[in-house]
C-alpha cells in the first residue's frame, strides 16, 4: 500500500481560486484530502490576474514577485504550488523605476546607484536609507511550520535565522510611525522624493517602502513570464494534475453548519463537506456569505478598523512601439489629472512592450493604477447612471496627458479599459473593491483567523500583513497546516 493510500481523506471545500485559495488546494490535496474549489468567475487568479482585449493583454495582478530569487524561503513556496514554471522564467528589471519629468530621466536602480546629489541634507537622507536597507539585507518572511503537525517536509526556522533578521526588527519602530511619503520627504531632491514615491503607496507605513526596496537590492523581486494569469493558471494546473476540481463559473452563496462537518450552497445546490475553507475576501464574508453576519469580536473589529486599498486600473492598447520608453516610469504631469474626485501630479506607468505575447506585433500595452479610496464615488455614478461616462471621462484625461508625454501614444490607441473599485466587487467580492488592506502608520490590521472552528477556516489577504501575493501564499499554506491539524493528516509540502 503506497503512502499516500494510507493517508486518510476528507472532501474540502474552498471558496476562490485566487492564489491563496488555490495553494491551500494544492497543499491539501497533496496531503491526501480530496479538494474541491469554487470560483465565482472563468479563470483562476482572483485579483491577480490579467486579461486580453483585441489582442493587447493587460496586466492587473503582479508586477514584481518577491520570493522569485531561489535563495528565498517563500520562492519554495512558489516551486511547490507550480506558480514558478519553466514556461514562467523570471525577469529582474534594473532600473526598478525610472522618473520622466520636464528634466528628461533619473533611474531608480536595485543598488540605488546614481541617486547620490549634493547637499548635507541629502547625504545624510541617504547614508540613512542606505543603514536602513542593509538592516533589512537579510530579513525575509518566515515559512515556518505549525506546532504539533504532522509533517513529511518540515521547514525549521533556525535562532540563527532569528538572529539574522534582528536589525530589522530594532528599526521597525521607527518605520512603523512614518508612512513612506514622510520618509521621502527626508530627500531635499524632488526627484528623488518623486521616485521613491514610485515604489509604494505613499500613505503607507514606512516600513514596506524600506521592505519592498530591500528586496530588490539583495536581487529578488522579478516578474514571471507570462504574469499573474500564467501563475495561476500554472497553480491551477498543478492542482488539477494531483486530483483536486474546479469548477467555474460557480458562486457560493451561503455557508452552513451541517450534521456532519460544513456544506456550502452554490447554484442552488448544497455540497457537504468535512472541511469548507473561505478563499473570498473575509471582510465581505462575515456579512455575506452566514445566515446571520459573524458577530465575534474579530469580525466587530474588522467592521470598524479595516480601511481598503482601492485604485482605478486603466489600461491602454496602442499601436505604436515603445521600446525606447522605460519598463516602469513615474511620470511628474505637465498638468494635473482629475479623476474620480481626485487629483494626481504623478502616475505610475508600466510599459510591456518587451513582453511577448501582450501586444500585437510592433504594437505596445501600457497601464496605470491611480489609487485612492474612490468607492464612495463610483458607487454614486452608478446609482445617477454617470458611470459609463466617468469612466471615459478618466481614461480621455489620462489619454491627453499621456500624448503629451508620450508622443507615440497620439492618434495610435488602439482600445482601452478601465476597471474601477466597483469592477474588482464584481469581479472578486472584494470589500469596497479593494485588493489589499491599507496600513498606514500607527494603525493596527485587523484579521481574520485561519481557523474559525474545527472545519470552517479563512485563508487570504484579510487573514495575514496588508495584501499582495507573498502573505496569499503564506496565508493558504497556514489554513492547509491548520486543516491538516485539524483531521490527524500529515502535510505533504512536495
């Protein structure tokens, strides 16, 4: 009898196919319980994913992956769940950003090369960044395992690991109390206050603008061939090839207790299960998808405390080369843009010329997010019927700017598109079309627990950090363990 006969098995119901859904589903059904995932729309990737329009992919997932260098532990993550592929090689820009204003271009580089100016003040702001980043020189999120698991391929996190990630945490104080727009303004140079702006949400904490830079100097943060829909669709594969199914096109509609375990109601059917995990945003499950709302005090404290990121993706076709334009840009605008109540001197463009199979020959796909906590607004366009006309309004301004910058862009648009807060609820249930949790400095995350109660668990952004691909994969390995706890099971990593 092989190994895996003798594992027992127990049917396991996931809600989404995002990419924490789908690595719990792969980690169960290695783990011998048979996986069942429903998704509410044609495609694995929830918010991380991309989409095609006449002929231009349009990228509205990834656009780095921490964990794509080798030496990092979350990068065995990635090789266990088959998001890393070798139809997905990883390609690690350098420059990371680079700034287009009246000046001309300044390149943000990896080991932040060239961004030394003159001035007391600014040496100083970058002798800090400089002691700051080399704190982080070997802090990485730990994958570590569950106490008391049964487990075939333990993942032991060593006190020399520990020791290792120390200088991160005695400065992580001081980052937690500033958001990265502060800390930027310590850079005398507008330029380079503009480029670090770049790289995270300015109203965030300090702390994962520092992060998030620090991964891209010790060489991971990459993006995957192919992007987020070739990495879900890579992880949906492996699950399928282990056994599990997957069915879209399916939306639960609520979640019950029953006799023996859970049951879920999808498409006016009831499907029993011993366990039912919740890949679907949390904070629009505890309202949504219960009888009667959840009323523990978590679930209390996310009402009050969760504040979202929201951001309007717009995406543009064009039928011009941009090669010679850079990957990713923070442009400074000539004039303001005006969108959605909201007004933007900079933008954040990425170029995919180079990407193969996103643009016609000969032809360009560039995109934009402009965040801000827009739902409010869009809802009340589509409540007095303006909102196919904001929309266009949006992207017309955007256009008329971008020709101004870009000058290939005139007259060579090929489609457009836009997709708003109320586009991810639709899409993905997110709570105010939001895709990740805001955190800004001093506040406090309100989560989700993995584990609900024996055979009811949460997985996804709302149950780890703030969002983004490194706590959904994190997130869906913890509810795998916690599942595999639960029902006396050994994890099965690889």
């Amino acid at each position: 009898m092989s190994t895996q006969s003798m594992i027992p098995f127990h049917k396991v119901v996931i809600i989404g196919a995002g990419i924490s859904g789908l690595t719990a589903a792969v980690y169960l059904q290695r783990s011998g319980f048979q996986t069942l995932v429903l998704e509410k729309t044609g495609g694995p990737g929830g918010v991380s994913t991309s989409w095609k329009q006449k002929g231009f992919t349009f990228e509205g997932g990834v656009h780095w992956l921490i964990g794509a260098k080798k030496e990092i532990p979350l990068h065995q993550v990635w090789k266990e769940t088959g998001a890393l592929q070798e139809n997905n090689p990883v390609y690690f820009k350098d420059p990371i950003y680079t700034l287009v204003d009246g000046d001309g271009t300044m390149p943000l580089f990896r080991d932040l090369h060239g961004l030394e100016t003159k001035g007391l003040r600014d040496r100083i702001a970058l002798w800090s960044l400089r002691f700051h980043l080399a704190c982080f020189k070997h802090f990485h999120q730990p994958i570590s395992d569950m106490r008391g698991l049964k487990i075939r391929h333990p993942k032991p996190f060593s006190i020399g690991e520990y020791a290792k990630m120390l200088p991160a945490a005695l400065i992580t104080p001081f980052l937690m109390i500033r958001s990265a727009r502060g800390y930027a303004k310590r850079f005398k140079n507008k330029r380079i206050r503009a480029l670090l702006a770049a790289v995270v949400e300015p109203d965030i904490n300090a702390l994962s603008l520092i992060y998030t830079l620090g991964t891209f100097q010790v060489g991971d943060s990459g993006y995957p061939k192919g992007g987020s829909l070739r990495m879900a669709q890579n992880m949906a594969e492996t699950f399928l090839s282990l056994g599990g199914e997957i069915r879209y096109q399916t939306m639960v509609e609520e979640v019950l207790p029953d006799e023996n375990g859970w049951a879920v109601r999808a498409k006016g059917e009831v499907l029993k299960a011993d366990a039912v995990v919740i890949s679907a945003d949390a904070r629009t499950a505890i309202d949504k998808l219960f009888r009667e709302p959840l009323q523990d005090g978590w679930a209390q404290k996310m009402r009050k405390g969760l504040r979202t990121t929201q951001c309007m993706f717009l995406g543009v076709g064009v039928n011009a080369d941009l090669s010679a334009w850079p990957r990713s840009m923070q442009i400074v605008l000539p004039r303001p843009l005006k969108a959605a109540g909201r007004t933007y001197e900079t933008v954040v463009v990425n170029n995919y010329v180079n990407e193969e199979g996103y643009a016609p020959e000969g032809c360009s796909v560039i995109t934009c997010l402009l965040h801000g906590p827009t739902y409010a607004y869009w809802r009340a366009a589509k409540d007095d019927g303006s909102y196919q006309a904001k929309k266009k309004a949006v992207m017309d301004g955007f256009l008329e700017i971008m020709g101004d910058m870009i000058p290939e862009i005139k007259d060579a648009v090929a489609v457009t598109d836009v997709a708003t807060p109320l586009t991810y609820e639709r899409y993905c249930s997110t709570f105010e079309g939001s895709y990740m949790t805001d955190w800004p400095p001093l506040s406090r995350l309100y989560h989700a627990p993995v584990r609900y109660r024996k055979g009811l668990y949460f997985t996804g952004q709302r149950t780890a950090y703030s969002g983004g691909l490194p706590p959904a994969a994190q997130s869906g390995r913890t509810t795998a363990q916690a599942v595999c706890k639960d029902f006396d099971a050994e994890f099965v990593g690889h």
